[in-house]
C-alpha cells in the first residue's frame, strides 16, 4: 500500500509495462522514485528518511544504495534507457517495503 500525497506510474507504452512509480511524499518537494525490480532514486530528503523491510526486520535504505540506487533514475528511463538490477545483486535481498520512517508509511 502506498501513502503518498500523489503517486504516478511511468509507462512504456508500446508494450505496456510499467518502468517506474513516482511518489510525491510531501509538500517540500520530497519524491521517491522506483522501477519493479527494485533500482530507485529520490530527493536526499526521501532516501534519507527511508526503510526498507526484508520479512520481519527493518533497515535502512542507504544498505541497498551500491547495488539498487540508480541516480538520475527517471531521466533515464524517459531518455529511453531501461536500466536493469546487476545480477550479481542477491535477489533475496531486494527490499519488500520502502518505508518512510518519519513517517511510518509505506513508500
């Protein structure tokens, strides 16, 4: 479930998959941005703030920055690129839950 002021999906349209969901998290301007695989970006307030649940535990997004964080995330994906998790990443290691633990929702 997603609790955020808006929340848009970016869509390829040719084969309708969808690239991404962009979150708008508050009114100063604070957005998260990730694509189903699990690569993400956002304003240094959001990934700041934010948690990822694996299962039961909490921890904080910054651990999955090397493998998941992409920067620029959504410049690229509407300058057509379609950036892909390394596969070296393990998969059972991508966060199940984004949470923002300021303020203790989902993401």
């Amino acid at each position: 479930m997603v609790r955020a002021r808006q929340s848009r999906r970016l869509w390829n349209v040719p084969d309708a998959t969808l690239l991404a969901t962009i979150q708008m998290l508050d009114g100063k301007g604070h957005w998260f941005a990730s694509t189903p695989d699990g690569l993400y970006d956002g304003s240094p307030g959001a990934v700041d703030q934010a948690d990822v649940r694996l299962g039961i535990r909490t921890y904080p997004l910054s651990i999955f920055d090397k493998g998941l964080h992409y920067p620029n995330l959504v410049d690229a994906l509407l300058a057509g690129k379609r950036p892909k998790v390394n596969p070296s990443i393990d998969q059972a290691a991508t966060p199940d839950d984004v949470i923002d633990r300021e303020n203790s929702h989902q993401l």
